[in-house]
C-alpha cells in the first residue's frame, strides 16, 4: 500500500500523448500509474510527469485488447494506492478506414479497442470505485461520434457507441460519490493523425489536457473541445443526408 497520503491517478493507456498532457496536469501531489504495453519504456513520460510535481509516478503493464486482464490490473493498482481517485481511459486506435471496408477482422479490432475494451475498463473501474463511494472517470469520445461520417465511419460508429455507453455509465453513478467526465474533442494533431490534413477547430494534445483538466476541475460531465464544435454539430445535425455522405473526415 502507498504510504505517501497522496491521491491516485491511474492513466490507462500511458504512452497516450494526451493521458500523459493530462497527467502532467494532474501530477501535483499526486500518485500516478501509468498502464500501457511495454510499461518499462516510458521514461519521457515520468520524466514530464516527475517535473510537474507527482509524489510518485509508476508504471504497470497493461493490454486493453485483453478482456480478462481489467479486472485483475485494477484490483492490484487499489492494492498498491488504494482507491483510485481519478481514472483515465486514455487508450484508443484510430485504424485504416479504407482497410476497414474490405477487411471484416480489422473493422473489428478498431471496434474491439475503441468500445469492447473500453466498455470493460470502464465497468470494472466504476464497480471498483463504487465500493470506495469516490473518484472521478475521464472518457474521451469524439466529435466523429456524434453524427457518424462515411469518410470514417468504423472510428466514428465505435466512438458512437462509447459516447452512449458513458452517457448512460454516468447516469448510473449519479449519488454515488463517482462521476464521469465524457471529453468529444475535434481533430487531435499528434501521433495518432500524423501525415493527415488537419480538419477546421483542430487542437492539440495539449489543448485537449487543459480543456479537459479545467472541465474535471469543475464538475462538468461534458466538454465540447474546443467548445465552438458544439453549435457546429448541432448544424451538422440538420445536414441532409446526400450532403452529409461527401464530408470529409
């Protein structure tokens, strides 16, 4: 058990260039898990997470695509921290759209990563801090779940899913002690979209921690990133379908 009094902040999916901007933002003070693939090589992200101030930082294997593996990680990070006091499901692939439509087993792992897996994690971890009666879960869906695009539409229609899934996680946490935080940011330049033609209202990784740091800070259950895509979408909605087909992604 963590004997530093400090709070607890598990990132699932630490090599995630906004869960660690995130983290950055929620180190000070705090104790904060990083669960990834190759957890032993994720020296740039203690380092950044170290300098901004966290009581500890460590980091704990973890594979999103293995169901079976949630429940134990999360018992085990109770066990060394104790309860965790915010959670960030952080992980996600962005998959090949044009790939998808010809390739049935890829489609499905797109799907599997951005809404089987994180449909497990998050029950787990709202079981887990149910018992403890607090905490705080971070869910980043997508603006490309809101209205589902032909341009990418198997990313889109998993983020559709979790969009809803979180929704209904955070009605079912209400008076628990726990809440949910659902982020839906725009189109994120980094890694994830590198070689792409950033969208209009794109952000960064960065933009999107402090969006969603200053929303979790505030109680907020939403958080449109940047804001001015919400009345945007509320349009898109309106959008007759021959024209919505040929937007781009």
């Amino acid at each position: 058990m963590d004997d530093t009094g400090a709070h607890t902040v598990l990132i699932l999916g630490g090599r995630s260039e906004i869960g660690t901007e995130l983290a950055v933002r929620l180190a000070r003070g705090a104790s904060v898990v990083l669960a990834a693939r190759n957890a032993g090589r994720l020296d740039e992200q203690f380092a950044a997470i170290r300098a901004a101030g966290a009581a500890n930082v460590t980091s704990v294997e973890f594979d999103a695509d293995d169901l079976a593996s949630h429940g134990p990680l999360i018992d085990s990070v109770i066990a060394g921290y104790g309860p965790i006091d915010v959670a960030v499901v952080a992980f996600g692939i962005l998959g090949d759209q044009a790939r998808a439509e010809r390739d049935a087993a890829h489609a499905v792992a797109v799907v599997h990563t951005d809404y089987v897996a994180q449909v497990s994690v998050l029950t787990h971890l709202a079981a887990a801090m149910r018992q403890s009666g607090r905490g705080a879960l971070v869910v980043f869906s997508s603006v490309a779940g809101i209205r589902v695009r032909r341009a990418n539409y198997v990313y889109g229609s998993a983020k559709a899913g979790l969009d809803g899934f979180a929704s209904g996680l955070a009605d079912a946490l209400h008076g628990s002690g726990v809440r949910l935080l659902i982020v839906r940011p725009g189109f994120v330049i980094g890694r994830m979209t590198a070689g792409m033609t950033p969208a209009p209202l794109s952000s960064t990784p960065a933009q999107v921690a402090a969006a969603t740091a200053r929303a979790l800070a505030r109680g907020r259950r939403t958080v449109w990133i940047p804001w001015m895509l919400r009345p945007v979408f509320f349009g898109f909605r309106l959008l007759p379908q021959f024209v919505w087909r040929r937007m781009p992604r």
